[in-house]
C-alpha cells in the first residue's frame, strides 16, 4: 500500500468529529468515512464499533494514560479515545499499511496525543502504560484463510499460543491498578490478581474491563478471557 495522504476533512466529517466530542451519537458509516474504502468495507468484522470504543475508552482512561491498544487496527479505539478522553493513545499494529492509514487520519484531525506505531508485542514497552485494550487480536492466528484479513503477516496456532502466553506474563507482572478492557475476548487467561467489573459493562456485549487489585504473580493462577466463535 502506498502512504496514504492526509485525508480532507469535509464539512460530515467536522460535523461528526464534534458530535462525538459532545457525547452525541455518531453512526459507525460516518465515522468510517474517515477511512479509505477497502477500510470500510471490513469494519463490522475487523473494527471497533464507535459505540463500544467510546465506552471502552472512558473505562480505559479512568485509572489515568498513558493507553495502548495491542493490535490497533487502523486505530479506531485510539482516534475515539483521543477525542473523548484526556489521556494518552497510542497503537500498536503489525500491519505498516493500516499505521500509515491511521496516522493519516490523526494528522489530519490534529490529534496530539495519540500515535500509531508499527510494530508487534516485541514493541510493546509493558512498563510505560496504566491500561491495555485487546479488541482479540490473536484470534485471527487461528481463522480459515478466506476469513484472515489479508496474507501481509505471518498467522499460524503456534504464534497465537506464543503470544497469549506472553500477554498472560506482562498482565501478571503488571501493577495493581492496571486496567484491561476486551471486547470479542483476549483469548488467553487473565491472572486472578485482577477483578472482573461486570457492572461497568453491562449494556454492551462482549465488552470486559478487569482490574489488577492484589499484588505479585497469579502463580499461572487465572481466568480465560475470550469469545473464541468468530463473529
Ligand atoms: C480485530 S482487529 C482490532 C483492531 C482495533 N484494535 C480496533 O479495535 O478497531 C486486530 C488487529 O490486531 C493486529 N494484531 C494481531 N496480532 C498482533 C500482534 N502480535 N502485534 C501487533 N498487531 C497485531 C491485527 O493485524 C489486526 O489489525
């Protein structure tokens, strides 16, 4: 994919980029207008939907940034926590061609603190972030070839069972106050040192926010997290 250009912003988008601000509703079809086409076209299967980033955002940005979301897509969560929220963003994508598409459309709302990185859970400075979003990014290891978003990255069952057993790790050593937001499943376990909060969720299906509330490991101890049905 060539670099995408900054996109135009017409007078929909600004329309829509202020309803969200103000907490209105914004349909997925006018958000996605900021996208290219072939970004669309697989949004109900690949992307957030605005009504679930919105809230997972503000359940994200509740203990403090910065926030990253691993696997980001084309960084529908960031771009909506960006503007929502007062915090930090930032994404993590193995795709460069859906970086560079994010990044494009960041620029061109003027969005400061929210980044799209290219990179993989080799890039991920576990340290640096107070909450964790997974919109069940390794599931896609495991899908038919006609349902995998594209051939770009190497998908196979044995990089999904490397890379949930080192999300496990990183949420196990994480702090306590560490917050992890799902929707569609983690599809690994979450250490039994963090509470599930269904309370703050309820509404919105497939949608989990845990938080770490004990110190120290799990000792492997914990609770899968994951829809593992497709959708
Ligand atoms: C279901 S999409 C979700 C995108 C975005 N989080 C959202 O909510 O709109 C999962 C994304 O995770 C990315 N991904 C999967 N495994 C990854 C990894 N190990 N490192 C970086 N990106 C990954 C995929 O390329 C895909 O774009």
């Amino acid at each position: 994919m060539d670099t995408p250009s900054r996109p135009a912003l017409d007078d929909d988008h600004r329309r829509m980029l202020d309803d969200l601000r103000a907490g209105l509703p914004v349909k997925d079809s006018a958000f996605d207008r900021l996208f290219p086409e072939p970004i669309r076209r697989v949004s109900s299967r690949f992307w957030t939907p605005v009504v679930v980033a919105r809230k997972a955002a503000r359940l994200l940005a509740a203990g403090g940034g910065p926030v990253i979301d691993v696997g980001a897509g084309v960084g529908k969560l960031v771009v909506i926590g960006g503007l929502t929220t007062d915090v930090a963003f930032d994404g993590v994508e193995q795709r460069g061609g859906l970086v560079d598409v994010g990044n494009a459309v960041i620029d061109a709302i003027g969005l400061s603190r929210v980044r799209m990185l290219q990179g993989t859970l080799d890039d991920v400075d576990w340290d640096r972030y107070r909450a964790f979003y997974f919109c069940n990014p390794f599931e896609e290891n495991l899908f038919p070839e006609a349902r995998r978003f594209d051939d770009s990255v190497p998908l196979t069952e044995a990089r999904f069972v490397e890379e949930t057993a080192r999300v496990e790790a990183a949420l196990d050593a994480a702090p306590v106050g560490t917050r992890v937001v799902t929707f569609h499943g983690l599809g690994a376990r979450v250490p039994a040192t963090y509470r599930l909060c269904p309370e703050e969720t309820r509404g919105t299906a497939f949608l989990n926010l845990w938080i770490k509330e004990q110190e120290g490991s799990s000792g492997g101890e914990g609770v899968f997290d994951g829809y593992i049905v497709g959708r």
